[in-house]
C-alpha cells in the first residue's frame, strides 16, 4: 500500500499560482517519485500536469488541498509547503 | 438550472415561446426528468415531483377546456400550486386565459411550443441530462482516432501529449491534453471535453505549450467525443504479464461506467502512435462484430481439433469449421 500525505495549502503570493509559479510547481512536484493531486471546489488535477495547475487559477487567498501518494510523500508535501510559504521566490 | 438557462438555450431549437411567469424565470429545475401530468389538474398531484418541467399536451389541454370556465382556474391551480419550476404546452394549443392567469399569479413560467409532446420531451430530457450530467476530470489526453475517443493515460511525462501530436499530425483530432472533463450521459455513455481555459491547447517538454488549433486547424480538433476505448500507456515492466492474444477484455470505470480498455507497454523503438491506430481501427471491427483475437483464436481450436481427429484415425472434416481452415488445407 502506498504511503498518503496530504496538506492545505492558502496561496499567500499577491500574483497567485501565475504561469511561472505553477511551472515552478510542477517542476518541483516532479522531482519526486510520489503522485501529487491538487484539489479546489471539488475539481482535482494532477499536480505534475502544467496545464492542470495552471486551470486552478488559483488568486491570493484560494486554499488548495494537497494529496501525495507514493514513497517520498511526505518530502513531496515539504517541498511544496516551503515553495508556497516562500511566495515561490517573489517579494510580495 | 434555472428555467432562463433553459429557455436561453432551446428558445430557437424548440420554438419556445414564453407565455406567462416571467418573474419566476429564476426558478430551480433540478432533475432530468419531465413529468406529463394531466391527473394533478384533477387534484390528484400527489405524484407531481418538485423541480421538473411539466408537459401540458392535447389531452391535458383538452381536458381543461372541457371544464366549466368557473373551473378551469381551480384545475390550473391543481397543478400550479406544486410550484413546478414551468410548465411547457405543446403543439402551439390555445391556452385557456384561466391557466395563464394562475401561473401569472404564482410566478410559474408558462411556455408554448410547436412540438408535439413526444418530440419535446425527447428533446428536453437530452438537453437536461446532457447539462446535469455529473463532471469530473481525469489526468489524461483525449483523442478521436477515425471516429473512435480514445482517452489516453498513464503517469506523467510517459509521452501521452507527444503521442497525440504525433496522431494529430498524421490526421486525427485532439479533444483534450491533460485536464478531460467527463460527463456521465444516461444510458451508458461517458463524453469527455477539453475544459474551456484550456481548450485545445498542449504541452509538449520542450516546446512549451502550443495551440492546437492554430497550429494545425479546425479540423484537427473536437469540442467533444465519447470515451470508447482507455490506452493505459505504461512503463515496460518485465515482470508483467501482458496481453498477448487480446482475448480477455479489460475494463476501466469512469462515473461507474465500464469501458474496455488497453495496457500498452512503452519502450524504444515501439511506435506508440502506429499502435494507438491500429487499436483505433481493431475497435471499430469490435464494434461491427469482428473480433481479430476471438476468430484467430476459434481458427486454431479448430486446427488443433482436427489435428487430432486425423491422429484418431477420423479423416472427415467437422461441418463446424470456421471458412479458411479448409482452404489452408488445400493449398
């Protein structure tokens, strides 16, 4: 059975999941071997797709529920945590 | 959906025509169903099931106009007083002023159309269940390989958009890349469609993400198909087993319908896409009757058989022999 994390996650950037915030995503989703899935309002995306976490159109404020399955869930679910909480690298 | 949405959308197909109730245009209908309720103008409405149209026909209509004037308000009032979300007439019939004046004055939008009840129920049910279908999305690409929807899935970076831009360039239409909406359409059916954002658009590592649509045309596109074949494009894994003759039918569940699917092992040299046609053109025997694995399958039982009827000693051919077996023999 796979391991499972899951977090919730608040978009705290003033430019929210942009197209090169959520490149930046998925680029470092995909660096691991666990599946990442993304939900808002009931709709749920692959998280190492561009196209589906550019479609969750996610604004400053949206809260995001983060699901990791797989072996490295859990450093999966950290790397995600600190590149949210750090703005993805912007200033504000 | 409100009555408006629905208006708004048939006005034109259907010849919806609004008579009274412009004021309840907000209501709710909140099932497919259509109810053709002519006991509720007797009183009888126990049946009369809240947040679904009503259908008024000839016989409905005639019936009101056979009441007494002093009447026929009271019968309207039958059915009015469920608060259905409208109440459609048929066949343009002369609507008594008794009916349009309770729906006036219980906001229930009354409307007309030319249809007969038969055709506008038809109608209307496929257009609500159409719009009320449950939505999902699934994480895969959708395609239409001569006719058949392909949904392609499988991990991500395995190259499922690459193999549907290679099926685009040699003709064939992409729905959706990555994000496929899926709508459960009653019987049976499961449609998928791009999601309006991101319609027809791909991303391709390395290149970026490009515009199919653009780049190749409207022709090399589909607003939406019917999912009727799942490719699960997959790693090769040696210590698998894969399907080797295609005889045993596989299933993939999608909004708990049950549609035949494929795994397809992806290594160097395999062309995916080569692959993916030739399911395509397999599925669309499969559908007319012809199953390549099953009639392989029968031939050689048959061959076999044989073989060992002439190791007894029995020479004769069986009369059951598929056409084939015996013209093989004889060359």
């Amino acid at each position: 059975m796979d391991e499972i994390a899951t977090t919730r996650l608040t978009i705290i950037n003033d430019l929210g999941l942009h197209a090169r915030a959520a490149t930046l995503l998925v680029q470092t989703a995909s660096r691991f071997e666990s599946d990442l899935y993304i939900s808002k309002d009931g709709r749920q995306i692959n998280g190492k797709s561009i196209m589906g976490v550019l479609l969750l159109t996610a604004g400053k404020g949206t809260e995001l529920e983060m699901e990791a399955i797989g072996p490295d869930c859990n450093q999966l679910i950290a790397a995600i945590e600190e590149l949210v909480k750090n703005k993805f690298g912007e200033d504000k | 959906m409100e009555v408006s949405t629905l208006l708004r959308a048939l006005r034109v197909e259907l010849g919806l025509e609004l008579i009274a109730g412009k004021s309840g245009l907000d209501r709710r209908i909140t099932g497919p169903g259509i109810q053709k309720s002519g006991l509720a103008l007797t009183g009888f409405n126990h049946m009369v099931k809240p947040g679904l149209i009503q259908v008024l026909g000839k016989t409905e209509i005639d019936y009101l106009w056979s009441l007494e004037p002093k009447n026929r308000y009271e019968a309207s009032n039958h059915l009015i007083s469920c608060s259905p979300p409208g109440i459609i007439v048929t066949r343009s019939l002369d609507i008594p002023e008794q009916l349009i004046r309770s729906a006036t004055d219980s906001r229930v939008p009354l409307m007309s159309t030319g249809l007969r009840s038969a055709l506008l129920i038809e109608s209307l049910h496929k257009f609500l269940a159409n719009r009320m279908a449950q939505v999902r999305s699934i994480h895969g690409v959708l395609v239409d390989v001569f006719g058949v929807g392909i949904l392609l899935i499988g991990k991500s970076g395995i190259g499922k958009s690459e193999c549907a831009l290679e099926l685009v360039m040699r003709g064939h239409r992409l729905v959706a890349d990555d994000v496929v909406d899926v709508n459960f359409v009653p019987p049976s059916s499961i449609i998928g469609a791009g999601n309006e954002l991101i319609r027809h658009n791909m991303e391709i590592r390395g290149l970026g993400i490009i515009n199919i649509k653009d780049l190749f045309g409207v022709a090399a596109i589909r607003e939406s198909k019917k999912i009727q074949l799942v490719i699960n494009v997959e790693d090769w894994d040696n210590s698998k087993v894969y399907d080797r003759l295609g005889i045993v039918t596989q299933t993939h569940s999608i909004l708990g319908v049950s549609i035949p699917r494929i795994d397809i092992p992806v290594r160097p040299g395999r062309s995916l896409t080569s692959i993916i046609e030739v399911a395509a053109r397999n599925q669309i025997l499969k559908v007319m009757g012809h199953h390549s694995a099953l009639e392989f399958q029968h031939k050689i039982d048959a061959s076999v058989e044989h073989s060992v009827q002439v190791v007894r000693g029995i020479s004769e051919l069986p009369h059951s022999l598929p056409a084939g077996i015996i013209d093989d023999d004889a060359e």
